[in-house]
C-alpha cells in the first residue's frame, strides 16, 4: 500500500458530463501530481501541486483543472467529457522537498466516458 | 482489469531465470531515474531509482545501471519470479526546473513462466 488514496476507483458517464477525481496524498507528502494513462500514451503529467500552489504544468486540456486544498488533499476535474478521456487517472504524491524523490502512486481511477 | 496497452514489448522469461529490462531517455540533463512495476489494476510501485551521478546501484534481487553516455537505462531482476509479471517503466526525473515532473518511457511486460 503506497499510502496514496484515490476515490472513486470506477466512474462511467456520458459524453459532455462533468467529473471530480478525489485523491489524499500520504501522510506527510506536499506534493500531489496527476497522470493520465491511456491505452495508446503510457503515463502523460498533467499537473502538480505543492502546498496547495499550482508548480507544474504537462500537457492538461483546458477541459481539465485541478487544486490542492489546505488539507493538501487533491482533486481533479474533468468537464466536457468526450469519449477520447476514457482512461486511467493516477494522483501520486512525494515529500518535501520533492527533489530527487520517488513518486508513490495511488490505484488509480478508471474512467469510461460513454 | 488491464491497466496499460496492448503494444508493449514483452519479455518473457522462464522462472529462475534473469531478466533485463532496457530503457533509453530523452533528455540528458535528467538527473535521477526511477524503475516502477505495475500489476494489472494498480498504480505504480516503486523499485529502485539512481541518480546521475552513479551508474550502478542494488536492491533485493534488482540492480539498475545507468549509461548515460549513450541515455540508457536497464533493470536487472535476479532469480524471476512469477510475482515479477507485470509492466516496468523506468522513469526520468526532469529537473527542478520542471517542477521535478517525472517522464515516463512505453513500458515493457515482463511474463515468467513456471
């Protein structure tokens, strides 16, 4: 077990629908990063966050925004769901400073968009 | 359920066997990698990482080496087990200017037969 919680672990909707992706980092971790995996891209970097400030930036649709909360806890949210979305979404967090660290990965939640 | 594609190179291997599993990176100013194994229905899980500034180092039963005169990575696994089958992507960390995001190389399916 990672220590990286991610909720819900499926999610099925429909085309143009709006989704939230929840994910708790581990204990002690400032760092939140978000990656999708999709069956013909392998795992792309959409977004991190440190201490609930936005730090980096990959390749995220504009369809597509996250926070980090004071909590620290995260969440990812996809609007205007096209059927291209339907993937694996993977929040991983790391500890401070993130320098050098390894990445440790939550399960995952399985999107379908239909 | 699967969790990567279906256009993996695959390596398999008899049990007892080793395995080694290669890897080639973009970017020459990465200064720290990172091997992870995914099982069908979970995230990553780490295995070992090195830093530029070496170019072997061991866990139990793994042993990554670093070439980075010619970008390549490899993960050596002794005695393979079949609790070894998985996907192994090595991973590279792209430097603190890009908010030490990690990028991900294809993937490679281990199979071990009994």
């Amino acid at each position: 077990d990672s220590g990286v919680t991610q909720t819900p672990k499926h999610l099925i909707t429909a085309t143009g629908q709006r989704v939230t992706l929840r994910c708790s980092p581990r204990s002690g971790d400032l760092s939140v990063y978000w990656y999708q995996q999709s069956l013909d891209q392998g795992l792309q970097f959409l977004i991190q966050y440190y201490n609930g400030e936005e730090r980096a930036k990959g390749n995220i649709l504009e369809r597509f925004s996250a926070q980090q909360f004071p909590d620290l806890h995260s969440e990812l949210n996809l609007s205007s769901l096209e059927l291209g979305d339907s993937a694996l979404y993977f929040c991983a967090s790391s500890p401070d400073p993130p320098d050098n660290s390894p990445l440790h990965f939550g399960n995952g939640t399985r999107l379908t968009v239909t | 359920g699967e969790s990567v594609g279906l256009h993996l190179p695959t390596l398999s291997v008899q049990e007892g066997d080793n395995s080694i599993i290669n890897c080639a990176y973009s970017n020459s100013a990465s200064d720290y990698f990172i091997w992870y194994k995914q099982e069908s229905g979970k995230g990553p899980q780490f295995i070992i990482d090195i830093r530029s500034n070496m170019d072997k180092r061991q866990g139990q039963r793994v042993t990554v080496l670093l070439n980075k005169t010619v970008k390549h990575l490899s993960l050596q696994i002794a005695a393979t087990q079949p609790g070894d089958s998985a996907v192994y992507f090595c991973a590279e960390n792209m430097g603190r200017n890009a908010g030490n995001m990690l990028t991900f190389g294809g993937g490679t399916r281990l199979m071990v037969k009994p």
